[in-house]
C-alpha cells in the first residue's frame, strides 16, 4: 500500500464528497415520518388493474365456453333416429319381383 | 421511530445521499428517489436495525438494496410491457439528470465518476465505502455482504486501475 498514492485518491474522493454534499437534498424530519400513502395507491392500483385483467379473462372465457358447446341434441346425425318401420321391411317388395323375368318365356320355369 | 435512531439519520443524511449516489451512478433524481424509499422502509418498519453491526453498514446496506430494487424496476419500465403498462397509468417519469444539474457537476469531480464507472462494480463499491464513506475494509465487508478477503481483493486492485485510469485521463487532457 503507497500512503502517497493513497493521499491523492482521498483527496479526489473528499472533493467529490464536498461536491455532492452541496447538491445533497436538505434534511427533512418527515422523511421519516410520512405516510407511505402515495405508495399503497400505487400499489392499490396495479392490483386494481390486475384483477380487473383477470375477471375481463374469465368472463370471455366463460363465454367462448359456453358458444363453443354444441347442443347434443341437434348435434348429433340421424343415425341415432329409432327406425319407424320394421326392421329389412324395403326387401320384402324386392322379394316378390322375380328374379328372372327377363329369360325367354320358354326357358321360365312355373312351378306348380 | 425512536428520537436516536432519527439523529443517526440525520446526521448520516449527507453521507447516505452520497452513497446512494453512487449506487445510481451519479444519477441524482435516481439517488433521492432511492434514498427516500429508505426512508419509507424504516417509517414503514419494513427495515430494522439489529444490532449485530454498527448503525452506519446496516443503513448503508438498506440504501444498497434499495437502489438494487430501483433498478430492477427501471429496468421492467424500460422492457415493452412495463412501458405499455406505465403509459397506461400514466405513471411513466424521466429519471434522466438536468442538464443543468450535469453542467454544475464539477469537471473533476465528473472526472472521478466516470473512472469509478469503468471499474468493475465491486471495486468501484469498495473504493467509495473506504476513501469516501471513511469506512474500513471490515465495514465495508458488512455492507456489500462479501468476506474481508475479497473486499481487501477488490480494494487493492481498484485502486491499482483507478490510478491508471485517472492518470490516463490525465495526459488526455494535458
């Protein structure tokens, strides 16, 4: 450690002190004493906004929900519709169509 | 707030605006808005002393992480969505300095400032707290929460740069 070195660096450094306490704000008693009020307004006001944020996100939510659920009833294709008639009842007009009405008539058979 | 604790602050007032000043980097609005929230914090409670160190490193520390807590604050004000927020709140501030307030800054003593503001932080820290704050290194140990040996690392190696430095800016000049 040089003593001499170490004189100079503490003058430039007492003669920026000087300089900075003259621009040094007064002391004042209610530094200490006041009330954090502008503080908590703040705050009170992000945690405003904050919540107001997070019901506005709910609420769409909500209602996107609620649009995007399709009613079964009318969502659903016919396919689950109960049939009115019985069951295979269109193949019983194909049935009594012969199925070979279009050989010559002495290849058709008639059975007795 | 008890009638001691308010003298030691009074009577530490100068010397806390000092330090604050320098952990805003020769900031001044930044420095009084930091040391003012140290302030508050004691007002409030939020800070106590102890005990376990003497009134001066402990206040030295509040007003350190208070400045620590300005500036990450600054730093969320200037990302994208702290200024959409703060715009929206209208509470948006410059926290740039005066320029008359830069002009009244002395030649020198702005000379000092910029060559403690290209050393490294710890260094610059320990420089301050020991030539400015007349603090020892154990002192200054207590404040930047680091061992004795590092600090007594940082001290003799910023001191080493910040003569360098100086003298460099010295034959710039000349």
């Amino acid at each position: 450690m040089n003593p001499e070195n170490d004189n100079e660096l503490k003058q430039r450094f007492t003669a920026q002190r000087r300089a900075d306490t003259e621009q040094a704000p007064a002391w004042n008693p209610r530094l200490i004493e006041a009330p954090i009020k502008e503080q908590s307004f703040h705050f009170s006001k992000v945690w405003v906004m904050a919540v107001t944020t997070a019901a506005c996100l709910m609420v769409s939510l909500v209602l996107f929900h609620q649009t995007s659920t399709p009613d079964l009833v009318t969502a659903l294709p016919s396919l689950f519709e109960t049939p009115t008639e019985p069951l295979f009842a269109s193949l019983d007009d194909l049935a009594a169509v012969p199925s070979d009405f279009l050989l010559p008539s002495h290849l058709t058979l008639n059975l007795p | 707030m008890e009638r001691e604790t308010a003298d030691q602050l009074e009577s530490l007032h100068t010397d806390a605006f000092g330090w604050a000043l320098h952990c805003c980097g020769g900031d001044h609005s930044r420095a009084e808005d930091v040391l003012q929230n140290a302030y508050l914090k004691l007002a409030a409670g939020r800070a106590a002393h102890s005990g376990l160190s003497s009134f001066k490193t402990w206040w030295f520390g509040v007003i350190k992480f208070t400045a620590q807590e300005e500036f990450r604050r600054l730093r969320y004000r200037e990302s994208l969505l702290g200024k959409l927020l703060f715009q929206f709140s209208g509470d948006s501030q410059d926290t740039r300095p005066s320029p008359s307030r830069q002009i009244e800054l002395d030649e020198r003593t702005q000379e000092l400032r910029d060559c403690l503001s290209q050393l490294p932080a710890r260094q610059a820290e320990v420089l301050h707290l020991v030539f400015y704050q007349d603090l020892t290194l154990n002192e200054a140990s207590e404040v930047m929460k680091i061992s004795l040996g590092s600090v007594r690392q940082h001290y003799d190696r910023g001191k080493t740069r910040l003569r360098t430095l100086l003298t460099s800016s010295a034959d710039y000049e000349s």
